[in-house]
C-alpha cells in the first residue's frame, strides 16, 4: 500500500494521502511490537515462578535497568552490567518478595548472567536504547555498555531505583574482574553447576556487604 501510494497516481487528494501514509505507520508499529511479543513469548519464562522471582519477564524494566546502570556509570563493562542486573534482581526479592524484571540468571563461568542476555542487547542496539562498543586491550575484548537514551525513570519505582542505587554504590569501584570473582563467592553460585538456573531462593543468602 505505502509503494502504490507514493509510486502510483491515485484519486484522493494529498491531505487524504498523508492521513493513509500516517495510518501505514501506525498499523506497522502495531505489527511490530507483536513480532517482539511473539519473539519475547518463545524465549523467556512467562509464568512467575521461583526461578525468575515470582514475575513475568518485563523487557521495559530491563532495559530500564540497564539504563539505569549505564546512565549512571560512564565506560561500563557488559561483565560488571550483567553482575549489578543480577544483584539489583535477587536483593529487590529478597526485600520484597518478587524480582524487578522477571529475569532467569544463569551459572557461567564468569558469573551470574541474565538468561539471553546477549539476544536482549541485540535488541536493545536494534531499537537505539544502547550502543555496545569493542575495545582490544592487551589481546582482550572489553564490551563497553553507552545508553542512547535516558527513558527509565517512568518505567522504574522509586523503591526499584533504590535497590539499584545501593547496589551500584556498593560496587561502583570494582572492576569486572573483582564483581565477577565476588559473585563466585554467592551460595546460589557456588551450590550451581554450568548452565544451570541460579534460583531466586539463594536471594536469601546474598548480602551486599561480607565480614
């Protein structure tokens, strides 16, 4: 329609033509946003269970989390971004009983690491909401986090920016290296093997401060 509308010589006049062309918009974002439901559907729990905190998977509130974290600290590494996601998730449940953003963390080698995280950011860079850009230092990818947009404060509670502004103060001087090997230290960690789901129950163990 939008090709026969701008190639073709057709009897309505041009007010008509733009009301039609806004109307093809409208209709396509609408199409668009159920191909990322569909999308969303197929890979993440949408039942609330323990495994993701008694929520439903909430892309708005993730992406609001993350750029939370990336507005707040300039250079971001993704390493330390999927640590602070997973602290901010299991500390806000162990509070209040349900996760922020519905998400599954994972046992990898590394750390915790929200489940798909790689196919969220894909999308993230696809919609303009970050940027992920690559840097080789000493023979080593470092994966730098940059919000394009400063859109969460709507989307995120008072009570959720809370807990993320105490976990993202606890950890603000940390390197990936040291918040990947403090992760390694969490009960829910150490009592998972590889690939497997790290619990929300382990919340109950997680402190943000150790003796």
């Amino acid at each position: 329609m939008r090709a026969y509308l701008n190639d073709n010589e057709v009897g309505i006049n041009h007010v008509q033509k733009e009301k039609l062309l806004q109307r093809l918009d409208e209709l396509e974002g609408v199409k668009e946003r159920r191909i990322e439901k569909r999308f969303l559907d197929v890979f993440f729990q949408k039942k609330p269970c323990i495994d993701n905190g008694f929520k439903s998977f909430d892309y708005e509130k993730f992406y609001a989390a993350v750029l939370f974290f990336a507005n707040k600290c300039e250079g971001l590494l993704k390493v330390k971004l999927l640590k602070l996601l997973n602290y901010s998730d299991m500390i806000f449940y162990k509070e209040n009983g349900v996760s922020i953003t519905g998400t599954r963390y994972i046992h990898l080698p590394f750390g915790p690491v929200p489940e798909y995280y790689d196919v969220l950011f894909g999308m993230m860079e696809a919609q303009n909401i970050i940027s992920i850009n690559i840097n080789f230092v000493n023979g080593y990818e470092k994966h730098y986090v940059t919000p394009v947009t400063h859109d969460f404060i709507s989307i995120l509670s008072h009570e959720e920016m809370d807990v993320m502004t105490r976990v993202y103060d606890r950890f603000v001087n940390f390197g990936s290296a040291e918040i990947s090997n403090y992760s390694h230290e969490e009960v829910g960690y150490k009592e998972t093997a590889q690939g497997e789901i790290i619990s929300y129950d382990y919340a109950k163990d997680i402190m943000l401060e150790r003796v």
